[in-house]
C-alpha cells in the first residue's frame, strides 16, 4: 500500500517541480540552463505518466 502512495502522490509532485525547473531554465539565457532544462523536461514526463501507468497495469482487465 506504501508503494501505491508513492506512485499516487510523490511521484505527480515531483512531475510539477520538474516542470517548474523545465521552464525556469529554458526562461534563462545562458547556454548550460537550456541543456537542463532538457534534462528536467523527460524526468517530469516519466513522474507524471508513471503513475497512470501503475494504475491501468494493476488494475484488473
């Protein structure tokens, strides 16, 4: 049950931080902010869609 708490709500917060950070550095100028913007971008989809993942996987057909 712990675990579908995590999937349910760190991991949907953690989305939202990373999209805050995705747009915060693509908003800056320099070169190096744009790359981890980047990098933010893929981790907020992966903890955003992660949790309708676990939800359609487990739940029965």
């Amino acid at each position: 049950m712990a675990a579908l708490g995590f999937f349910s709500v760190v991991l949907p917060f953690l989305s939202i931080v990373s999209f805050t950070c995705f747009a915060a550095c693509r908003a800056q100028q320099h070169r190096a902010f744009k790359v981890l913007a980047y990098v933010c971008l893929p981790v907020g989809l992966v903890c955003g869609l992660t949790p309708i993942a676990v939800l359609t996987h487990a739940s029965p057909l």
